[in-house]
C-alpha cells in the first residue's frame, strides 16, 4: 500500500511537470541586444532600424530589449566590420548594412571591408525599393540627357556605398558628366548641403527613403528623379527612367541587369556569423511577425516608411547570386563602378 501511493505520488508530480524549456528563450530572456546603425542619427537607414528595433524585440522568444546604437564610417563598413568580425557571435547584434556592400565585396572594390556578407546571417529585408539620383530643383540639370551635357556635383558618402557606385556607373556606361562629392557623414548631411546648393544633387537614396525621412521633397517637388534603378518602376514614378530600359551596346546589357539586381538587396538585416542556427531562426521567424505586427505598421504608415519585405533565405539567396556571379561579368561591372579620378570630388571644409 505504501508502494502504491509513493507511485501515484510520483506519478501526479510528473503530470504537474512544466514543459521543457526553450534554449532559445532562455538566452534571450533578461537580455538587452543591440542594433548597430550604419549611419549618424537621421536618414532612413537610421530611421528604418531603430522602428524595427522598437518592434521586433517583443516578438523574440525572451523578449529581450533591443538597443540602437549608431556607428557611422566608411559608407557603411566600419558598422558591417564590426559585427563581421568584432561582435559576439551569438545572436545578440543585428545591424542593417548598407545595400551597396555585397557587391563591394563580388568586386573587391574597397580592402577596407574585411568581412564576409555571405558568412553573415541574413534575417530579413525591410524594404525593397528602387534607388534614385536627384537634382535640386534649382540645377540646371533636370533630365538624364542634361546630365551628359554637363557636369553636376553629387554628394555621396564613401567608398563602398551606393551614393558612389552609382553615379559612377552612370558616368562610365551612360555618358552622363556626374562629380562625385564624396565625404558625407550620411544622407542627411547630402540633403542639407543640396538645400545649401552646395552640391545639386545626391547620388543614390530610395524613393521610399525620400518618403520616410523627407515626405517634403517629393510633396513639394523640390528634387528632381533623374534615373530609378531596380527590377521594375516605382509605380508612383512612371516618367523616370529605369536603368535597365535605357538602351545600351549589347555587351552593356548584363551590367544593367547586375546593378538592378543589386538594388534589390534593399535594406537588409542581419547579424553575426557563427551565430547557432536555433537562434538564427528564431530571429528571422521575429522579423517576419514584425513585418506583420499591427503596431508595427500603424508606425511605419505614420513615418511614411515603406515596407515591402524579403525574407533572411531569400535575401541570403540574392546575395550569394551577386558575389558568386560569372567572373567575366563581375569584372566589367567593376570596371564600371570605379569612378574616374577626374570625376571625384571632396567636401567644403
């Protein structure tokens, strides 16, 4: 009989057992993450990350907090260098890297990026929009064939970034006369100076960018959109060329089509390499109900920030398909987006 109940004993104990616990929630839980942003405080690098940082904690197991922290240089790879290779490798940093980096790395353009995007663990992709090159409203320069007829001043942040790549791969494709004014902390500080008419135009944002962080350009017409690059026209902006629409030599024709690819790498999340696989997953699965979070998007409608998002194993897939591209390929593209000595300029100091 006391054999017996010792069993029945043990046995209610056993029912009353809670669940295993969840490694992941575990880690998690009480933790405080960081959000390493490319850029000075402004722009929509800046303002993308930090509305995905006031989100997307709540729906990591845990719920941990999620700090931002900027960490601008480099056009973006001083940020991408240190969680690359300085961050722990555990899940606990996530930054958003700036969208011409894969391709600095498929090409080798800039030694300074020392890390490898395809190690990082790619999360998810907020926004996926085309990129533009704008002139103030007061240059001469309204139209892509003005810009082959004469020389415009750009400004653009550093080697690595879009806001270089860009123009210069119009200069040496297209024909256009672009200066490239590099040196910009970030894309607020372009805007500022355009609005000073110290430079005509900035280099490279998105139109979704101009949406979120300055809704006042686009209302009131003060930029001018001279090209969009990506896989298809902004539907809000049907009279702007697309890159890959405008004619060029046959041989031309994959370059276009490289560099409108690229583009769609977006505003892409991710975090370190070596990072378990568990935790990997749990994030991506934290971005995705982001992306879908009421709150989430009651926020971005009233930033006027865009989102139109790309999962972390399709942007992963996009951006192996850049960097392992055909050689041949890859070498004319570089060709293409090394802006000529004559056509770079610096900052006023």
């Amino acid at each position: 009989m006391k054999l017996r109940r010792i069993l029945l004993s043990g046995l209610a104990l056993a029912g009353a057992a809670p669940a295993l616990a969840d490694p992941v929630e575990d880690f998690y839980k009480g933790k405080q993450l960081q959000f390493i942003i490319r850029t000075p405080v402004g722009g929509d690098y800046d303002s993308y990350s930090r509305l995905v940082a006031r989100h997307m904690g709540k729906h990591i197991p845990g719920k941990p907090t999620i700090l931002a922290v900027n960490m601008p240089g480099g056009g973006g790879i001083v940020s991408a260098n240190h969680v690359g290779l300085v961050a722990p490798k555990d899940g606990t940093v996530l930054t958003m890297v700036s969208q011409g980096l894969p391709v600095d790395q498929a090409l080798g353009l800039n030694p300074s990026l020392r890390t490898d995007m395809k190690l990082f663990n790619w999360i998810g992709n907020v926004v996926n929009a085309n990129q533009l090159l704008v002139t103030w409203h007061t240059s001469k320069t309204k139209t892509l064939e003005d810009a082959k007829q004469r020389v415009t001043q750009i400004g653009s942040t550093g080697a690595g970034s879009a806001s270089v790549q860009l123009p210069a791969f119009y200069n040496n494709i297209l024909g256009t006369k672009f200066k490239i004014v590099v040196g910009y902390p970030g894309g607020q500080d372009i805007d500022l100076a355009m609005e000073r008419e110290e430079v005509e135009g900035r280099g490279t944002n998105t139109y979704t960018g101009y949406q979120t962080s300055k809704p006042q350009y686009l209302a009131q017409k003060l930029i001018i959109p001279l090209i969009q690059v990506g896989a298809a026209k902004e539907p809000d902006l049907p009279d702007v060329p697309l890159l890959l629409d405008i004619p060029v030599k046959a041989e031309d024709k994959p370059l276009l089509a490289y560099m409108s690819k690229a583009i769609t790498v977006g505003r892409p999340i991710g975090t370190s390499p070596g990072v378990p696989p568990e935790r990997v997953a749990a994030l991506r699965r934290a971005f995705d109900l982001t992306l879908r979070d009421p709150e989430f998007l009651a926020e971005a409608k009233t930033q006027n920030a865009e989102v139109r998002p790309m999962t972390g194993e399709e942007l992963a897939s996009v951006i192996r398909d850049l960097i392992d591209a055909p050689q041949g390929v890859r070498d004319r593209v570089k060709i293409a987006l090394e802006p000529k000595a004559a056509d770079l300029g610096t900052t006023p100091k």
